[in-house]
C-alpha cells in the first residue's frame, strides 16, 4: 500500500491546487485522477472541460495572475460582459469590485490551465496517477495523524491502495467519490448521495467550437455574451465566449430532466418552437441561437463550421455544473471537499475555476500543517462574499419568464453609471422605484442567508 500524507481524490484545478500547497510545505501528496489523456493534449491529465472564463476579481480570489500562465492559456482578453433578453439588452463594463487585475477578465483554454496547474503542482514535489479511480474510502478515525496506519484507506480500481492522514475531495459536481464518503458520516439513515444526487440538483452544460466568420468574430471579440429568457429553466442561458484564431465557444446551460409540458408560457421562449414535443437538445439549442441571431446574413453550418479537432469530442463538450448551495466539510475526519464537489461553483454565471482552486489551496495548506479543523472556516472567509452573491442572484431570478428578464435588463441599462466608472451602482436610485425594488429584493436575500446561512450541508450534522 502507497502511504502519503494528503490524498487528492480528482485532478481538476481543485485538486491540483490542494496537491500544489500541500507539497509545497513538504507534505507528501499524490492526486488520483480517473481521466485520461485527451487526444488534442501533450503530456497525461485530467480529462478537463469547462467554458473557461474569468473576471477580474476573480483573479484574486484564485490567487494565480495569468502572466503566471504559459502561452496559449489564456485565448482573449475581455472588456465586457453583454446580457442580451428577448428585447431589452444591458452591457457591463466593470464588475465593480476592486482588483489587483486591470482588465475586465479573460476566457481561457481550459484543459492547457489544467497542465499548468499540474506542472505546478509536480514541480513542487506532488505525485499524479491518471487512470486512478477510486473506488472506496475507509476511514479509521482512532488512527492518529503521523501514525503507523493511515486514517484513510483510498481502494482503486485496479486494486491498488493508497493510505493518507488526510482526504482532499476533488471530484467535481458530480461527487461520485465525495457522496460515498459522506454518506458514511451522516446519521439516522441521511444521505448526501441523495441530497446532493447529480441528476437531481446539476445544470447541464453542452457547448460547441465554432469558427466564426471574420466581421462577426471582431463584433463578439471582448465580450462574454448571456442571452437570457429565451430557453425555460432556472438559470438556463445560451453564451458565447471568444477564444483565439476567430473560434468561439458557442453553448448553453440548463437543469437535468426538464419537461416541456410543464413549462408555463412555453410559446414566450424564442428558442422553443410550436412543434417542439420535448426540451431541445443541446446541439439544437446552439443551432437556434446562432439562426436566431446570425442566420439571416450566413449560412450557420458553412460559415460558422464546427472546429473538430477541439474540444472533446469533435469539437463538442458536456459537462455538468453543481446547482447545489455549498456543503460543510466533516473536517474531524480529516476531510476536506473543494470546489465543483462541495457546490462552490455556480450555476447562474458558470463560474467556478476561481473557488475551485482557492478552496483546494486552502485544503492543501491546512492538511500539510496536519490539522484541518478550519478548514469550513477558511473558506468562508476567503469566498463567502462571492458565494453569498451567487446565491442570492439565483435566488433573485428563480421564476423568471422573459418579461421579467428584459425588466432587469432594462432596469440594469439605468442604473450603470454614466462616466464608465467602476460603480456599476451608482445611479441606483436614480432610475427609479423598479431599481430600488430590485436591490432591496437582493440585499433581503443576501441578509437571509447571511451568516454561512447559504450553505446547504452543515458540519454540525455528520457524526464521528
């Protein structure tokens, strides 16, 4: 049996980032991957995909600068974000939270992110195995730290075993290691594989490699575009994200298992059409997006073809996004879970590299100094606010229909700021009672889940 200090179970940039600060104090890491290698890559790794994208304070939440980044990571500078409705429109240009970093944010290539952090994470001294799943934890609680047997017993499918003092999940929203674990610690029969069930509580995300033509390219060139209230579904958009070389990525989000039969006003949705006997596929819901918008002057399948030989899979990629609230970590079992697996990510922007990798930092540090008691504590401090902010967003637009979003958009137009200035709030109250409604109904949800409030799955409720 392999004994380490920290084992990683994931190698997305959660776990990387736990491999990388643990190492980095001398702790002995090894990060089990399951993935294997994808065929546009060099070198072994996580079988990654994301839609990639980063804002600018985000930067400092994730703690890695992009001139940190070997070429080819990042693939565009942004200087804008564009939230289209059905007929009304708003354009941010300032995210209006202070940062070290002076643009707006950038998209990047997600699975060359991956290498980096694991270049990083093995130049500090960690150990990667790809092709390692796990496939059961055993966790003896009376093994002492530093001892003669592991606390954690990790078995792997080819019937490997790795011990550890400390277990970092890393598996992302669809927790297939994290929920057996926990599970283990909840009493009376609870289940975190239920609470927590991916095909309960994840979104869906299916995007597409389009190349697209050179004057469309240079209008979306700089912008994250969001088209909202034209699909059904909490927090369901279509985007599009410029990369390099005029390839953007083209894609949509939604919740799992969705019925069209129940959905209310299906015939407001400018993406549903009249003979439509069930919810689009994914492939269908980029089709129409890009009809909808650029069919008129182009023919869509000629010119804005597919990049085949990006992605995963010919130029196309799903993956899912957690939807949950995020969850506590059974930290006197020397557990921790980091990013897409305790829910840091968020569905309503589909952001989560940022939090993924401070959470996994903050799990790394913690177990190489051989306590992780602080670890739900460290956390909140670090990406409470962001958290907060994502939840009550989603909270805030949960029954949505498409009045309501070209309400907000048009609402959002008036309250920017004039001058371009980095208070995207400024005029408030100024333009008039709908604005004001709107941010006392955000600030009432903030205030309710103040207080660590928004977290889904407490420490308090897992027994030893």
């Amino acid at each position: 049996m392999q004994r380490v200090d920290v084992a990683i179970a994931g190698g997305g940039p959660a776990g990387s980032a736990a491999a990388h600060a643990a190492a980095s104090r001398g702790a002995d890491a090894v990060v089990l991957e399951k993935g294997v290698p994808r065929a546009d890559r060099q070198g072994l790794g996580p079988d990654s995909t994301d839609a990639a994208g980063i804002l600018d304070y985000w930067v400092d939440i994730m703690g890695i600068h992009p001139d940190e980044f070997p070429e080819g990571v990042v693939q565009d500078e942004l200087d804008r974000a564009e939230f289209v409705g059905p007929n009304e429109a708003c354009t941010l240009r300032s995210t209006g939270i202070e940062s070290s970093y002076d643009g707006f944010g950038y998209t990047m290539h997600r699975a060359r992110f991956d290498d980096f952090m694991r270049d990083r994470a093995e130049e500090a001294g960690a150990e990667y195995r790809v092709k390692a799943s796990v496939k059961d934890v055993e966790t003896d609680l009376s093994a002492g730290v530093g001892g003669d047997d592991p606390r954690h017993v990790l078995s792997l499918a080819g019937g490997d075993e790795v011990g550890a003092d400390f277990l970092v999940l890393a598996d992302g929203p669809q927790r297939t290691v994290t929920n057996r674990v926990l599970d283990r610690f909840l009493p009376d029969g609870r289940k975190a594989s239920e609470r927590l069930a991916s095909t309960e509580n994840n979104h869906i995300a299916y995007q597409e490699y389009r190349r697209f033509p050179p004057e469309v390219y240079d209008e979306v060139d700089g912008a994250i575009t969001f088209w909202w209230g034209v699909m059904p579904g909490h927090t369901a958009y279509p985007w599009v994200f410029p990369n390099a070389d005029r390839v953007c990525r083209v894609g949509l989000t939604m919740p799992i298992g969705m019925d069209l039969d129940e959905v209310e006003d299906r015939e407001e949705y400018a993406l549903i059409h009249d003979d439509d006997e069930r919810i689009p596929s994914g492939k269908e819901y980029v089709r129409r997006i890009l009809e909808r918008e650029w069919g008129d002057e182009y023919d869509i399948e000629e010119d804005f073809p597919v990049v085949e030989d990006a992605g995963k899979t010919n130029g196309t990629e799903t993956y899912p996004i957690s939807s949950t609230n995020p969850i506590e970590s059974p930290v006197d079992a020397g557990i921790c879970v980091t990013g897409g697996a305790m829910g840091a990510t968020s569905a309503f922007h589909e952001g989560g590299d940022h939090v993924a990798v401070r959470t996994g930092a903050i799990a790394g540090e913690l177990a190489a100094e051989g306590d992780v008691s602080a670890y739900n504590e460290r956390w909140k401090e670090a990406i409470g606010d962001e958290l907060l902010r994502n939840v009550a967003l989603a909270e805030l637009c949960r029954g949505y229909g498409p009045d309501d979003w070209d309400d907000t958009f048009r609402i959002g137009r008036e309250m920017l700021a004039d001058d371009g200035d980095r208070g995207m709030f400024e005029r408030k109250f100024g333009a008039g009672w709908g604005a004001a409604k709107l941010l006392l109904r955000y600030q009432w949800i903030k205030w309710r889940n103040r207080g660590g409030r928004y977290v889904q799955m407490t420490e308090d409720e897992y027994a030893y």
